[in-house]
C-alpha cells in the first residue's frame, strides 16, 4: 500500500507539473522528480528489511529442535536402542539410612532405621513407567514418608528425592573414646532423631554420543562397547535435623552408667540449605555379549548455609553470611550389572547419597540410598521405517 501510493503521488506530480508549463521550470521538475525517486528507494528498502525480518519463533523452534538433536543423538557403533516401546518389568527395592552425630570433643553416636524393602510390577510405554510396590517390613510407614526419583536420557541425568524419616531409629554404633565398650547401646531403638530431607540433582553426560547412562540404570538402551563418560552437574537440597538430646542422654545413662554426653549435641533443631556443584566420571564395561557393568561416581563442592523457624531465610541471607568455612565435600555413587538381549533384561543397580555438614560444636554424615533388583521383558517392537 505504501508503494502504491507513492506510485500515485509521483504519477500525479508529472501530470500536474506537464499541465502548468508556465507555474513550474526544468528546474523544478527535476527536484520534484527526485524527491519521489529518493521516496520509492526508501520505501523499497524497507519493504525489503520487513520481508527479511527473521521469525523469533520459528528460529527459537529451529534452535530448540537442533538442542534436542544433539542431547539425543547416539553413535550407532556403541548404542543401540531400544526396539520395543513397552515392558512389564518385576522390581524388589531395599533402602537403607545411616546417620552419624559427632562433637568437636570426639563422641560419636550413629543412628539407622531398619531396611525397608518394597516389591510389586512396573508397567512401561515410551518415556511413561508405573508401578505399585508393597512394602514387607516392620517400618512404620505413618511416620516415614519417602519419595525417589531417577530419570536418564542420553545427555542429561536428573535425581529428585523427598524423605521424611520416622520415629524407628536405632543406635547402630557410638565412640566414646578413652576404651569405652559400648555393646550395650547397639540396636537399641531411639525415637527422638528425626530427618528430612528434599533437593535434586541434575547432571550432564559430556560423552553421551558413546556412553550410556539408560543402558545401565533404564535398560532403553543398550550399550554394545566399553566406554566411559565425565560427568558435570547442580543439586540443591534442603535438610532438617532434630534431636531430643535429653531422651539421648537418659537411654545411653541407663545402658553406660557414668558416661556423660557431650552438650555440644544439646542443638535441638538445626536446618540447613545445600547448594552444590558436581564432577565425576562413569564407565560401562561390556564384558561379553548382552552383559555389561556400570559404575559411576560424582563428588560435590556443597555450600550449607543454616538457617531457623524465627529467621525467614532469603537468598540475600547466603550472601550475607556467606563463609568459606561452610563449604563441604558430598558425593553421590551408582553401581549396576545389567543382562540386556533387547527383549528380556535383568540386573541389579544401587545408588548412594553422602551429605556431610560441620559446624564449630558438632558435624553430621547422612548416607542414604537404595539398591533394585528386577527382571523385566520388552514388546510390541517397532515398525522399520519404509525407504
């Protein structure tokens, strides 16, 4: 429309200039003529820029799609993938805790909950998987909430846990020092620890084009040669600890006559963020056909920024407080044997978590995990493509 009307305005410029010979000279006309050319280039460019104008959207669709090419493109040569879309799969679970407290005088105690194991079906199409499992344990599961999750794709990990322990600990270990036995306080059920626990990682497999993460702990995959991955990733969490330090001191009165518990576990309540950046390495070993072993481990820089119910916690609060003396050394482990033929599998994976915080009167280590064994079989195989 623009171009048309400067069209009209220089046709109708021409007409009237050529009508009134005597009004307008040589002179003139040529300014005249001039100054609608310079309008029509002008007018042209632009309308030339506009054409050319990329789509934001349709460039951040190509971005994206070319994104997703690359955390997903596997070497054929190493990784083979999976051919059938769903599988029926039989999984046993058996999780495990173990918490240590010690003061700066050197007393320990070590605290675990009996092993809870889980079994029951898994039912899996494409990237969906469900499941029921039924728990054969004494654990009282109206004080002990748990919730664990593991995805894996060729390039990319993510860990989401949720753990809310109950009263059923027990004092699995303690130190003393000075020769102290401490037979008598082993197994002893104790109900005033509790723990929480709720954070994520995630994590990125640099080498995914010939590793495979799916291959070890998914059985999407297969992994058809030994190769190995360095890992980098981010995890937050958030912990929470409460100890009732007189209950603590009545049972190991009653149990170890004479001995006096350290008042630097007198701490009541302690809560705590954990920020942390990850490094590791995993390695699959094909070993023979269709078996393979995995192993993996990351340690994590993590820094513990401890925080109350009376003080609102603010991310400027970290900066605030910030401190070197609150970095700390975590980690996260994974093992897994696996017998893949594409169709029927089986294996046994674990995979382990390590949190550790000090402060200037007590530090904690918490270890808790959980090991699968299963025995699954895949269907329903694709369709190959027509050529």
């Amino acid at each position: 429309m623009r171009l048309l009307s400067v069209l009209l305005l220089f046709v109708c410029s021409l007409s009237w200039t050529a009508a009134s010979p005597h009004c307008c000279n040589d002179s003139l006309t040529t300014v005249l003529a001039d100054s609608m050319m310079s309008m029509m280039t002008d007018t042209l460019a632009a309308d030339s820029v506009k054409k050319k104008k990329p789509n934001v959207l349709k460039r951040s669709l190509k971005w994206l799609g070319r994104a997703f090419n690359h955390l997903n493109a596997t070497d054929s040569d190493y990784i083979e993938p999976q051919q059938f879309p769903m599988t029926v799969m039989t999984q046993g679970t058996y999780t495990y805790e173990v918490y240590i407290l010690k003061s700066k005088d050197g007393q320990s105690i070590s605290f675990g909950p009996d092993g809870a194991f889980k079994v029951g079906p898994y039912f899996g199409w494409s990237v969906i998987f469900l499941g029921y499992t039924i728990g054969f344990s004494q654990v009282s599961f109206d004080t002990k909430k748990e919730f664990t999750l593991s995805l894996y794709t060729p390039a990319l990990g993510f860990d989401l846990f949720y753990r809310r322990t109950g009263s059923d600990y027990r004092i699995r270990g303690a130190d003393f020092a000075n020769g102290v036995k401490t037979g008598n306080l082993e197994n002893v059920p104790f109900d005033g620890l509790k723990v929480g626990i709720t954070g994520f990682n995630i994590y990125y497999i640099y080498n995914h084009r010939r590793f495979s993460f799916p291959a070890s702990f998914s059985q999407s995959t297969c992994q058809l040669k030994s190769c190995g991955s360095p890992i980098f990733g981010v995890g937050y969490t958030r912990h929470s600890l409460s100890l009732d330090y007189e209950a603590l001191v009545s049972l190991v009165d009653e149990k170890i006559p004479g001995i006096v518990l350290s008042k630097d576990l007198d701490f009541n309540e302690v809560k705590y963020t954990d920020i942390s950046f990850q490094g590791g390495y995993a390695y699959n070993w094909v070993f023979a056909k269709n078996l393979l072993v995995s192993g993996s481990v990351q340690l994590a820089l993590g820094y513990k920024h401890s925080w109350s119910d009376r003080k609102k916690k603010r991310i400027e609060d970290i900066f605030k407080d910030f401190s070197f003396s609150n970095f700390n050394i975590d980690g996260v482990g994974r093992v897994a044997a696996v017998w893949n033929t594409s169709r029927w599998y089986a294996g046994i994976s674990a995979i382990a978590h390590l949190y550790n915080y000090s402060k200037s009167q007590f530090s904690t280590r918490n270890l808790f995990g959980q090991v699968n064994v299963y025995v699954g079989l895949n269907f329903g195989k694709r369709k190959k493509k027509k050529t």
